[in-house]
C-alpha cells in the first residue's frame, strides 16, 4: 500500500537529514585525527598524552552529561511542531543543563588537586581547560538539541564541523609560530565556543529572524532562563526524570566501550594488553561515531511520527533503519573474516594476534549496538526513556559481571564474546519491553 504524501515527505527528510549528518560527522572525525596527529608532531611525547588525556575525560564527561538535555530537546520540540505548536519551552530544559553543570564544575573544584595532579602532572592550565571547555560544551549541545528539534541539520552540521576545525587550528598555530601543550589545550577549551558562532551566521543568510531564538539559547547557554513560559508538557519533574534516565544511558554506554579496557588493564600481567583491547573495540567506536548522525536525526523523526502518523509509519521507520543497520554489519563483519587480522595489524602494529573470530564477533556486536541505538531512540520518542535507561543498565551490568568473572581465560576473546553478547541482550530487553505506539489512521 502507497505511503501517504506526508509520510512519503517525512521519510524523504529523514534520509536527506542523515545524509548530510554523515557527511559532516565524517569530516569531524577527519579533522579530528588531523588534531591529534598535529598535536603529536609539536607536542613531546609526555605533554601529548597529557592533551590526550585531557580529550579523553572531557569527551566521556559532555557525552554522558549533556547528551540527556540534546535528546530531551529534539524529542519534545519535533514532537510539538509536529501537532502544529510553534513556541517551545526552554527554561526547565537550561535549568536540568545548568544542574548537570554545576554539579561537574562542583565535583571538579572538590577533586582539583588530585585531577591536576594525577592525571595532568600538576599542570594547572590543562585543569582549567577541562573546566572551561567541559561547561561551555553545555552551550554547544543545548543548540544542537534546539537545532535537532527543528530539523536545521545543515546548520547543527556546521557546528559540529566548525567546533573540530577550530580545536584543529591550534596545534596548527602552535606548528607555524611556537607554542606548547597550554596553546593546544586552550584549542579543545576554546572549541565549542567558537563554534556557536556558525548559528548568528546562519540565522543572517536566512534573513534574520528564523534562527533568532537558537542564537539565543545557544549564546547564552544553559544558564539561560529563556523567554517562553515554562509549558505544561515539560515540567521540572518530567523534564529532569527524562534527563536522568538518558544520563544512565549514557553511562551504560560509556560502559560498554570503555570497561573492558579498565578491567584488562586491572588484571592483565602485560602492560599492553589494555591498548590491545583498545584498538579491538575501535571496531565498534569508529562506526557508532557515523551512526550518531542516524540517531540525531532519528529522534526528532520519529517523535514526529508517533505525535502525527501513528503505529505504521512508526514501525516502518525503525524496520527501515534496522535493515540498513543489518547490511552494514554484515558487510563489516565478512570484511573482518576475510582481511579482519592483516589491516588490524597494518593500521596498529604491535606483537599481538588479532584473531578472525574475534574480530567478526565485534563485528556482530556492533551491529547489535546500532540496533540498540535504533531501538533506543524509539523509546525516547515515545516517552519510554526510563525503561531504556534500566535496560541498558542491565546489560552494562552484565557486561561488567562477565569481564571479572574467569569464564574465559583469554581476556581478549573474554572482551569479544562479553560485547557481542551484551550487545545482543540489551537488544532484546529494548525489544521485549517496547510499548505500541498509537495506531496509525
């Protein structure tokens, strides 16, 4: 049966929307490389790690801290557009935010002398940039979640491309005219603050008025009180219980990437071994990076969808975006059976055996992380963020569980099975505990 012009619209949107995300996250995610491998060339070998450091602990921070309010404000703002409503509520939103980053500026202060001390080798300046750049990330993700939420995605492109090519200015700098590890950490501080820039930029090239209020919310960031009225549909108490539960989400994902490396690295006898682990699970992070870019512009998609189009169109979306999940880990993981071992060892190097089963099983277990995502986004969408945070809880719960357990003594074969296999249960408890959307007309 023909889809209805307006679904036939939506989905042609929804394709474009991640078309042009993709494009913008891939040269993100050159011009990120570019970073490190300038920074690497000015910088000595102990203060490079001291910036890669830095990068590594402001990345986990804004990524489980901020996301909640992105998600929280594409989610609501798609969905009332979609039923015709055009103002939207901000301040409880910049409230939930400006919490979220008074409480990491709070933590940071309490910990400073061990922060500077332990982990960037007593440098004050690398402290104050975490500080710095982690609170003005809250501006950052607060505009892509206004931009998300009212499908500008070459605009929010161009703040995720500028926020890379500015950080990659600075080692640039430091290459051309003289400078050390403060110039280069200042680039990751400066970064997301030179990025919003691209929205006044953008709102002026469409006339003005369009993107007044993201250069507002944006410039001030959430300690914004916003204009409109706080409106009954997102009131503090919702607004934070959304918050919370997609914050868990974040740390159970931040879980599943990085504890193997933690408990390889507590148990291992060979120092190396948790880099090893490290290069193995790039497998799963280089393409969940591209896929963020299917989950931006999924959200506000299907929340349009569950707020107008009903059941059918719902699930038409999400079977369509499986699919293509399914091709691509498929590709992947016949790719990593048949060169998985010799590229590995091409790209990183090293003593160690990259095994072939190994390498298909994370290729089978990134699958089921994006469908993961996908299913989580469908969650979101339909106000189910708390039942997805316990799932995914779960699932990091067991991971973690089965990686100190001895039940296999190979650690690395330990990591592979336990990712696969965590992967595939948070699947399925996404899956079993989904609630039908309303059916469509």
């Amino acid at each position: 049966m023909r889809q209805p012009a307006s679904e036939e619209r939506a989905a042609a949107g929804y394709g474009r929307a991640a078309a042009i995300l993709s494009v913008a996250l891939a040269l993100t995610g050159l011009l990120t490389f570019g970073f490190f491998s300038a920074a690497s060339h000015v910088l000595d070998a102990p203060s490079y790690k001291r910036i890669v450091l830095l990068w590594s602990v402001m990345f986990i921070v804004i990524s489980t801290i901020y996301r909640p309010i992105e998600q929280l404000l594409s989610r609501t703002i798609a969905a009332r557009r979609a039923t015709g409503l055009h103002q939207h509520p901000l301040r409880v939103p910049a409230a939930i935010q400006a919490g979220f980053g008074l409480v990491f500026v709070a933590a940071a202060l309490a910990a400073r002398g061990p922060i500077q001390d332990h982990v960037f080798d007593g440098s004050a300046a690398l402290f104050w940039a975490l500080v710095a750049g982690t609170s003005t990330y809250g501006a950052a993700f607060f505009a892509r979640g206004w931009l998300g939420g009212h499908k500008r995605f070459l605009t929010l492109s161009g703040l995720v491309f500028v926020d890379a090519a500015a950080r990659l200015a600075f080692p640039l700098v430091a290459a051309a005219v003289g400078g050390g590890q403060t110039l280069v950490a200042a680039g990751v501080a400066a970064a997301p603050l030179l990025s919003l820039l691209v929205i006044p930029v953008a709102g002026r090239r469409a006339g003005g008025s369009p993107l007044a209020p993201a250069a507002d919310a944006a410039l001030e960031g959430p300690g914004a009180e916003g204009a409109e009225e706080a409106l009954s549909d997102v009131t503090l108490t919702r607004g934070a219980g959304f918050a919370v539960a997609v914050l868990g989400i974040m740390a159970a994902e931040q879980v599943l990437l990085n504890a193997p490396v933690l408990t390889v690295d507590a148990f291992a006898t060979r120092a190396a071994l948790a880099g090893f682990v490290f290069n193995v699970l790039l497998i799963a992070r280089a393409p969940l990076q591209l896929f963020q870019a299917v989950q931006i512009a999924l959200l506000p998609h299907l929340a349009g969808l569950e707020a107008t189009a009903g059941r059918a169109a719902f699930r038409r979306a999400i079977a369509l975006t499986a699919l293509a999940i399914g091709a691509f880990s498929l590709a992947v993981t016949v790719g990593l059976l048949a060169v998985g071992p010799p590229v590995m060892h091409a790209v990183f190097g090293g003593s160690f055996h990259y095994a072939r089963g190994g390498l298909a099983l994370m290729g089978v277990g990134m699958g089921f992380h994006l469908l993961a995502g996908t299913l989580n986004q469908a969650a979101l969408a339909r106000d189910r963020a708390g039942v997805a945070a316990a799932c995914w809880l779960l699932a990091g719960g067991a991971f973690v569980g089965w990686l100190v357990a001895p039940a296999i003594g190979d650690q690395i074969l330990r990591v592979e099975v336990g990712y696969c296999g965590a992967t595939a249960l948070l699947c399925v408890l996404l899956f079993v505990t989904r609630r039908p959307g309303r059916p469509g007309r």
